[in-house]
C-alpha cells in the first residue's frame, strides 16, 4: 500500500495544512495554529499525536526542539503527486506565454520568446534543452506507488537519475514489475531505451510467429481446436491467446510428442504476455507525457542548492520529442501555478513547430 493511501482523513488533512502554509510562508507550523485554521477544529493533543506519526513516516521534520514542522522532500514529493491542485492559467497568462510568430522564424527564436515568456511570468529562471543523442541507461528499476501508478527510475551512464511517474497497466502484478526491472538489466549494456523497446518488440514478433506455427500444428493434428472457429480455420495473431481449447486429454497421455508441444504452447503464451508488459512499460518509460518535477537532490544538478526543475517536453511536426523546456524554481515555490505555466508552453511550442 502506497503511503499516500495509509493516511487516513485527519493526516492527510494536518499534512496538506502543513505543506501548503510552507509554500506560502517558509515558516514552521506548530499544532497550536492549526488548531485554529483546521475545519473541523482539533485539539492541540490530537493534531501532535497526528504530527508525530507524519514525522515518523518521514513526511514532516522539526527543525528544532519544539518548534513545529516542516515538510521533508520525500513529503513535498508525496503532496506534489497525490494531493496538489493545479489551478488553471486565465486567458491573459496563456497570450503572455504565446510568442510573436513571423513567417521567417525559426524554431531557435520561437523558443527563445517561449521561454522569455515563461520565465518572466513565473518569476523563475527558464531553461530549454534539445538533447542529441537518447542516453544510453546502465539501470532501470519499476517501483509500484499507487494503486494506478508506477515509478520509473532511470540511471545513464553518466550517474544521472530521472524519475518518471507512469499509468501502472490493469492487473499488472509487483513481482511482473521485479521480473521486468531483472530482465531489462540484464541486457543494458550500451543500449537506450528505444534500442531496447526495438529488440523486445523483434523477439515478439519472433514469439507470435512461432506460436502461430505451432498451435496450427497441433489444431491439424486434432489434439485442440479453437474457441469459436472451424478448426481449419488459422487463427489471427491478435487472437491467439486465451482461446485454444485442448480435447482428447485420454490420447494425450499415450503421445509424449503431443504433450511436449502443448507445453510448448502454453510456455508460449506466458512469454508473449511478458514481452507484451514489457514493450508496454518501456514504450510509456521513454514517451511519458505531461510536466516532470525533480526536487532538490532527485536530481544532481540541484542537489545542494534548494532547487526544483519543472520541465516539459516538446515535440515537432512527427510527433516525436525534440527537447525540454521548464523552469528552475525554489523548492518552496507555487507548484500549483507553475505546472500549467510550463505544460502551456511546452504545447504552444510543440503546435508552432508542427
């Protein structure tokens, strides 16, 4: 069970009280305030005891003895995914961010004025970056969070780490998560991601035509047939699965030839569906969608100077990611109007440059 989903009412309530007034003020906050501010009010005693338990999950620090709380990064993290609420930008923010287009210019200017824009309406430091080369991964890890989501982490061969936060597929079980996290290790060495997502979807391939072959064999050979056809019928390979039906169990036990291909078949069907979760999970690793924030130390550029990086990617006239753009902004900053700042630009670039 995720953190966020072990908090019950009352902590989640103390907890966002906390946060959200250190994003405002930078100021500790002591159970007698929020006796006050709390709706349903609390007793001092209760809010403590609530706080206590906080700060032993690692969400909330005390700065001194008997001063009140502060969220520790992995509880501005846990806010910032689960309890914040993006506001919207009005229709005088998004014309700001819009940059004066002409028919001569080039994409090199457009983001220029993009990023000029986002910068000084987020009084933040604005940053854009077109990568070359995609970087070749020495580690990746999947690490379930939620009931719906799953964390990416990915390491290069520089020691850079990038988190990306993805849809977690129906049904998808941790230890397939563990499995895929073993198997993709294994074969790292200097690939990228998209070379990786390339090879897995051969072997696939490779997979259903084998499976193709063989389950046809044994329909010939009358040992099963498939649910809902005539059993000369060749079945397609989107279909499968989940649909071949054994007969003759009595005549199987008399034909090793015949056991051994059908547990061919069936040790098939368990690989193509791992290959399918793992493409899966590597195609939404490298092409995830939406802004991306790294606080302080969760990356190495910002690890000691109390920053965040809020970024966005963009895409060009193929729908294909070109580059980055965002804000570097205090660790105590307005997320909350910051996310649609960067999200905004990074699609009013993304449709000039298609």
């Amino acid at each position: 069970m995720s953190v966020l989903a072990s908090l019950n009412a009352r902590a989640r309530l103390i907890f966002r009280q906390i946060v959200e007034s250190y994003l405002e003020t930078g100021a500790p906050v002591g159970s007698r305030l929020l006796s006050e501010v709390l709706e349903p009010q609390l007793s001092p005693a209760s809010i403590r005891a609530t706080m206590a338990e906080l700060e032993r999950s690692g969400l909330l620090y005390a700065p001194h003895v008997s001063a009140g709380r502060l969220p520790t990064q992995s509880g501005l993290r846990l806010f910032i995914d689960g309890l914040l609420q993006v506001s919207e930008l009005t229709a005088e923010e998004r014309n700001i961010i819009a940059p004066d287009t002409q028919a001569d210019q080039g994409a090199e200017q457009l983001l220029k004025q993009a990023v000029d824009s986002l910068s000084g309406l987020s009084q933040c430091a604005g940053l854009v970056l077109s990568p070359g080369a995609d970087p070749i991964i020495k580690h990746i890890e999947f690490t379930p969070i939620s009931d719906v989501q799953v964390l990416v982490i990915l390491v290069d061969e520089a020691n850079q780490v990038e988190n990306r936060v993805i849809a977690k597929p129906r049904d998808l079980l941790p230890a397939t998560l563990t499995e895929v996290s073993n198997y993709l290790n294994t074969r790292l060495k200097g690939r990228t991601l998209e070379e990786l997502r390339r090879e897995a979807q051969s072997e696939l391939e490779h997979l259903r035509t084998e499976l193709g072959e063989l389950t046809a064999q044994v329909v010939a050979a009358g040992l099963a047939s498939w649910a809902g056809r005539d059993d000369d019928e060749r079945p397609s390979q989107d279909t499968l699965a989940k649909s071949l039906i054994v007969r003759g169990e009595a005549h199987l036990l008399n034909n090793i030839g015949a056991m051994e291909d059908l547990e061919r078949v069936r040790l098939l069907f368990e690989d193509l569906e791992r290959k399918e979760e793992l493409i899966n999970l590597l195609s939404d690793a490298e092409g995830s969608e939406g802004v991306r924030i790294f606080i302080g130390s969760e990356t190495p550029l910002f690890s000691l100077s109390g920053s965040s990086l809020i970024i966005s990617s963009y895409r060009n006239s193929d729908a294909h990611i070109v580059g980055v753009l965002g804000v570097i902004a205090p660790t105590r900053s307005n997320y909350a109007r910051l996310i649609p700042m960067v999200d905004h630009t990074a699609q009013v670039v993304t449709k000039l440059l298609s």
